[in-house]
C-alpha cells in the first residue's frame, strides 16, 4: 500500500465518518446528557463496531455475510429495531428528564453499548467497507497492511466522534443548547424513529 493510496483510504473513511446520520445522533444525545465522558464513551465504542466489520471483510468473512441474505437481512431488522427503540428511549427521557437520569456507572455501559450497536446493527457498513477494500486486498497483502486499514477505518471513526463531543461539551456550546435541551431530545427521537421505520419499510419490501 502506498502512501497515496493510504491518503484516499484516509479521506475517504474521514467524509464517510462526517456524515450525518443514527451514529452521530446517538452521539450528541450521549454528549449532552453526560457531557464528554459519555460521548466520548458512545464515540469509542462506535468506532468499535466499525473495526468488527472492517476486520471481518479484510478477513474475507464480510463476502460470506454478503452472501447469506437472510443473515444480512436479519441484522438490517435488528438495526431497525435498535433505532425506533433508542428513539423511545430518549423520549421517555426528554418528556421524564428525571426518569431518564442514570448513575454514572450505569449511564457508561449504556453508552458503550449504544454506541456498538449502533454501528454493529448497520450491516451495510459491510457493503461499504467491501467497496472500499477493494483496491487494497490481494492474496499477497500481508497481516500488517490488512491491520492498518482496520486500523485505519477505527481510528479515524472514533477520533470524529470524539471531536464532535470534544466540541458540544465545550461551554459556549453548552450555553447555546441550555433550555433547547428537551427539544433537540424530541428531535433526535424522531430522526431515530423515522429512520428506523424507513429500513423496516425497505427491507420488508426489498
């Protein structure tokens, strides 16, 4: 791989990241709930997630997965799933603020576990990833070279995310969000739940 290549895979995985979608949601509800622990949490675990699929198409299992339409089909059902009911979750919490506090023990696990999942039940980052994998894996690429685009895709994914809580705990972004909270809460609900239905709707009809 030459460093060229590694500038495009590198690009490529920072504007994928920056997209706004689920992932990003999840983590500024995280962040402005918790402050930056628990984005940073959900940003980590998040990048988590992402490595799984990076490693299991540089390993060659992603072209298994993509071969079994029901296992990919099932995963796409389960995200969707994941999404409405995270959407539940953080209305019950904007309309309960109170209901919706956790001890900070408890309210880590949830955001790691939120934020693996987030990424590990959007089985299309296997299509992604074996798209963009393509101009790098060949039967002589070595396991260091197969590590660092993993790394690669982790890495930067998790920085993002961590950059976007770095950024909201911020005090003049704090101030800016104060008495907005509960609706931008109702808001990120019914992306999470639109979103959700949408591949519900997709994959029933698919």
């Amino acid at each position: 791989m030459t460093l060229t290549q590694w500038s495009s895979l590198l690009l490529v995985c920072a504007l994928g990241a920056a997209m706004p979608g689920p992932s990003l949601a999840v983590v500024v509800q995280n962040t402005l709930r918790g402050g930056f622990a628990q984005g940073a949490v959900t940003a980590l675990f998040h990048a988590l997630g992402v490595g799984v699929y990076a490693l299991l198409t540089v390993t060659g299992l992603a072209v298994l997965m993509l071969a079994m339409p029901t296992v990919f089909w099932l995963i796409k059902i389960a995200g969707a799933l994941y999404l409405i009911y995270l959407g539940f979750n953080v209305l019950r919490a904007a309309n309960s603020p109170q209901a919706g506090e956790q001890p900070r023990q408890q309210a880590t696990v949830s955001s790691a576990r939120e934020g693996f999942l987030i990424a590990f039940l959007n089985p299309k980052l296997l299509i992604f990833f074996t798209a963009l994998f393509s101009q790098f894996l060949h039967a002589d690429l070595t396991w260091l070279h197969k590590g660092i685009l993993v790394a690669t895709v982790t890495v930067v994914d998790g920085l993002w995310y961590c950059l976007v809580a770095l950024l909201l705990s911020q005090g003049f972004m704090q101030q800016r969000f104060a008495g907005n909270t509960v609706w931008l809460q109702r808001l990120f609900a019914a992306v999470l739940v639109l979103v959700g239905l949408r591949l519900i709707l997709g994959a029933v009809s698919s």
